[in-house]
C-alpha cells in the first residue's frame, strides 16, 4: 500500500507542475480532466503525508526516550502519534478504494406505490416530500418528469431528477422497497395498516453517453392531466417513448413544450439502458432495477417508517432511530451516513 501512496503522491505533484505551466489552458477540456484527477487525489496525498509525520513523531518520540526527564512525555507523545498513524491508516485504506464513476453524477428517482391501496400512494407523496426536503438541504434541485397524482392527493408514480453534484453518492443507498406502519386517514377504527412504496435511483445518464437508435424508438404524444382531470392540457405535449429492444417505457408530461417532454424522456432513457448494460457487465442474473425495487411484497424491504413507535429502521445495518417527524422532514444524513460506513467497511473487507 505504501507504494501506491507513494505513486499516487509522485502523480499529484506531476499534476501541480502541470498546472502551473502557461500553456495549461490551451485545451480546456484536457485541463478540466486534470484538475479533477488532481482534486481526487488531493485528500489521499494529505492523509499519507499526515500519515508519514505520524510515523516519523513516533520514530523520534521513542529515541528520546531513554533520556529520564523527556521519558514520560515522550511515552505521551508516541502513544498519540500512534493513534493517529493508525486513524490515518484506516482512511488511506478507505481513500484508495475504488470510486463508483457515477457518484458524482445527478440522479433520476423514481417512485411508486406498492402494496397498499390508497395509502401506498399516501405514503409514496410522503417519501416524495422527504427527499425533496433533503435535496433543498444539501442545495440540490429537484427537476419533476412524471407526476401521476390520485384523487387524495398521494401518488401513483413521481419521477424526477435531482440535481447536484455528488447526489448519487448519497441517494444510491434509497433504492430499494420503503415500508409504512401508520393508521391511514382513511381508517375509521384506529388500526394500524402496512403498506409499501418502491424507490429507484438511477445516475443521470446524457444521451450523448449511451448509444440509442432512433429507429428503435417509438413515439408516442398525449395529453398532460393531473388528479381527477385537473390541469388538462389543450394540447398533446406529453410524451411516451418506448424502447421497443428492451421494453423499456418512459414518459413526461411536467413541461408544457413537447420537444422538453421528448428531451426528458431522453434522458431518462439513457440512464435506463445505461444501467442495463452496466447489469450485464456486471453479469447479474436481473438488472439494478429489479434489485433494487424488488416486486414491493410487504416483507421486502429495506427500510421500515412506524409511526405509532416513532422509529425508523434500516434493516441493511439494524439502526434504528426514534426521529421519525425529523426523518420524514428530510434529516437523512444520519441514515446515509451509516450506510456509506458499511459499504465502506464490506468493500475493504473484500479488498482484503
């Protein structure tokens, strides 16, 4: 490991000088990929160089410490600096893992109601408003494709991007089947109902990134209508495009124009067939979507909302926390965190 530290060390400096030469913005797409290698390998370089001082602080510590009046302090001053020499460690090692290439990519969400009736859709507006809350914390934009509404105001199916730098790192971790334990407005007796929603998360792919034929394309225009006929649309501007090789059916009807329907549409479908083919390579036996959605049978999930309790639970890692009004109001951040910990920890433990 030392020696790729080192490596990676010599690569830095190299890319420093570089970037100090004159000429280094004569091709500013060639630069732009150099101050990004150089930005990812700056937090390496830092921990190893912090890490070799450790080192070298407790090489001097201990030839001190045969002096009686420095020994004492000496012996302080080494077990601290090898306390720090193993953190500093520790996160080399998570440092030098391999970086998902999309996770600083936007994403496409998708939602949909799953087992439940009326409050699986209830239920899926609630996870909607939970993560268009923790994209407006983190600074991120929420841009909406698809929004199919019911007379209750819950939701059928919301598909939408958000966008902002290094939102997949964090939202890959929602995938998956999200159940409820509440009593449902709708319940007269009090009795607490299960129910599910579906959540996938997909790096926003630009059409440019994946290689579409037009010609396996169809079209299809229709008019945009909210719950129970509201906000119909006089015109034809919502689209449906279907991938006739791989079934795949996309659609958006947010923007009033057709041709930003159709780019949207584009988009998605290109973060679709991105997935797919990043699944085969993969040589998975079902693509990430499957995987991650799961068919939103009840005791399929990732994580489970009681409200009656006032908990959350992720049963990926056994935390639970009893928040859940904060939760639902966006505060993400400790459950995510958590989350890419434990990644972290099983990706070094294979690495191993």
């Amino acid at each position: 490991m030392l020696d790729k530290l080192a490596a990676v060390a010599n690569r830095y400096e190299e890319l420093c000088a570089k970037s100090e030469q004159p000429d280094f913005y004569a091709d500013p797409k060639k630069a732009a990929a150099l101050l990004r290698e150089k930005n990812d390998l700056e937090p390496i370089v830092e921990a190893f160089l912090a890490y070799k001082a450790a080192l070298q602080e407790m090489q001097d510590a201990q030839e001190l410490m045969g002096d009686p009046e420095m020994k004492e302090f000496c012996q302080q001053t080494f077990i601290t600096a090898k306390q720090s020499s193993e953190d500093l460690f520790r996160q080399l090692q998570i440092l030098l893992l391999p970086k998902d290439p999309n996770d600083e990519k936007s994403v496409i969400v998708e939602i949909r109601g799953g087992v439940g009736g009326e409050e699986s859709a209830l239920f899926a507006h609630s996870l909607f408003r939970m993560y268009s809350m923790y994209a407006a914390q983190k600074g991120w934009r929420i841009e909406l494709l698809n929004y199919n509404e019911t007379e209750l105001g819950g939701v059928k199916e919301a598909d939408f991007v958000i966008n902002g730098h290094g939102a997949y790192s964090r939202m890959k971790y929602e995938s998956g089947v999200h159940r409820v334990q509440r009593v449902p407005e709708t319940e007269s007796g009090g009795r607490v109902h299960t129910s599910t929603a579906t959540v996938a998360v997909l790096p926003e792919m630009e059409e440019a990134s994946v290689q579409i034929d037009p010609a396996d394309i169809e079209m299809q225009v229709y008019r945009a209508s909210g719950a129970g006929g509201q906000h119909v649309n006089k015109t034809s501007s919502a689209v449906r495009l279907i991938h006739k090789p791989s079934g795949i059916v996309v659609a958006c009807q947010e923007e009033r124009s057709q041709l930003q329907n159709r780019e949207k549409c584009m988009r998605m479908l290109a973060s679709k067939l991105y997935e797919i083919e990043q699944a085969r390579l993969d040589s998975e036996v079902t693509g990430m979507r499957r995987s991650q959605v799961g068919t939103g049978m009840r005791n399929e999930r990732i994580r489970t909302y009681n409200f009656p309790q006032g908990r959350v639970t992720d049963h990926r890692i056994g935390l639970t926390l009893y928040k859940i009004d904060a939760v639902m109001d966006g505060a993400l951040d400790e459950i995510i965190d958590a989350l890419a910990t434990a990644d972290q920890a099983e990706k070094l433990k294979n690495a191993q």
